[in-house]
C-alpha cells in the first residue's frame, strides 16, 4: 500500500512539473551589440563632449603650472651663473648662492605638486568615464529591452557576452539604434560633433602621457 502511495505521489509530481513547463514561454532570443549601441547612442556624443571640457580645462592647468616652473627654473639658471661669476664680490656670490638653493627647493616641491595634480585628475577623470558608461549602459539596456519585448522576445543578449554562435536574423543592434535614438533632439548640442569620433569607452588622453617635468638646469630629471 505504501509502495503504491509513493509511486502515485511521484507521478502526481513529475505530471505536475510537466505542466508547469509546458507553460512556459517557448524561448525566443535575440542579440544586440552594446558596445556599437554605446558609441551609437546620441547621449553618448553629450557626455564625451562633457568630459573633454573636463579634460581641457585639467590640461591647461598643467600647462600653466608647467609654464610657472620653467620660467623659476630660468631664473635659477641665473643665479647659479651669478653664484660662480668672479667678477662680483664675495658676498654678491655668497647670496646668489643661498638664493640658488632656495629656488632649487621651490622647483622640487612644483614638480612633486605638478606630479600630483596629474596623478590625481588622472584618477578623476577615469572615475567620470565609468560612471558615464555605466550610466549609459544602464539606460541602452532598459530601451533595448523593452526593444526586444515588443518584438515578442524572451531573451535578449549581448552579442559579444560569451555567445559562440548566433545567426544574423536574430540580431537586433541596427534596429535597437534607432530605437534609443528616437528622442534625440532635433538640433544636437555644438559640442557633441566634434565629439562623434570619440566612444566613451576610451581613456581620457589629458594625463595619460608619461609624466610632465619641469627642466632644472645642472639637475637630473627624476625617474
């Protein structure tokens, strides 16, 4: 009696998870590349030419701090000139020299601060681009689905997230384009054409040479 109770139970269950399958959905996929629809978006071209501003105003800075040090470093070249020039007297030379030395303490302490602001406005910067993408990419990905809803779509998925093989008439990237461009403005802002070639994925070029200096005559640039 309870061997027949246990197998009328787990019939019951396998039927009833049966069911509960063959109501589900039948899965209908579609794919999109979301790094294309990223530098697509017309939000993008906005944001890229938010952070370029960004970027040129930290690269004039650096320039005027850069311009500052050269000019002392100028002038220490001076006076160390000054400081080894017999023709002047004892004490002329004597405060040339203790002059040189402080100038030199003022030029190490603009490199450390012009080593500073780069390294950290690089950081910013970069910390302003991945919030941005993230941002975008958040907002791409809710139109994209709501995309592939009204197509009738179960699943949709990013072209390039690990899938191996996908035909063609399941993507839907050239569609979803103009799909989260439908409400770009009519006239875009000045600045986001000259921004257009630029995807936002890129690493803001501001502060990403190698380190600026300023040239200390008679003193090796540190490494």
């Amino acid at each position: 009696m309870n061997r027949t109770l246990k197998s009328i139970l787990t019939l019951t269950a396998f039927g009833a998870a049966a069911l509960g399958l063959s109501a589900q959905p039948a899965p209908k996929i579609v794919t999109a590349d979301m790094g294309k629809l990223l530098e697509g978006y017309y939000k993008t071209e906005q944001e890229v030419a938010k952070l370029k501003t960004n970027e040129q105003k930290v690269q004039e800075e650096l320039e005027r701090m850069l311009k500052e040090g050269n000019q002392l470093a100028d002038r220490y070249k001076e006076s160390l000139e000054q400081a080894k020039n017999t023709l002047l007297t004892a004490e002329a030379r004597s405060k040339a020299e203790a002059d040189s030395a402080k100038m030199l303490e003022d030029l190490q302490q603009r490199q450390g601060d012009i080593n500073t602001f780069k390294n950290n406005n690089q950081r910013a910067l970069q910390q302003q681009l991945n919030n941005v993408r993230g941002v975008l990419l958040e907002e791409i990905s809710k139109k994209v689905a709501d995309l592939a809803k009204s197509k009738g779509a179960t699943i949709a998925m990013d072209a390039h997230s690990g899938i191996i093989f996908a035909d063609a008439a399941y993507d839907i990237t050239d569609e979803a384009m103009v799909y989260i461009n439908k409400d770009r403005p009519a006239t875009p802002p000045p600045a986001a054409a000259s921004a257009a070639a630029a995807p936002v994925a890129s690493t803001p070029a501001a502060t990403t040479s190698g380190s600026p200096s300023v040239t200390v005559p008679g003193l090796a640039p540190k490494k």
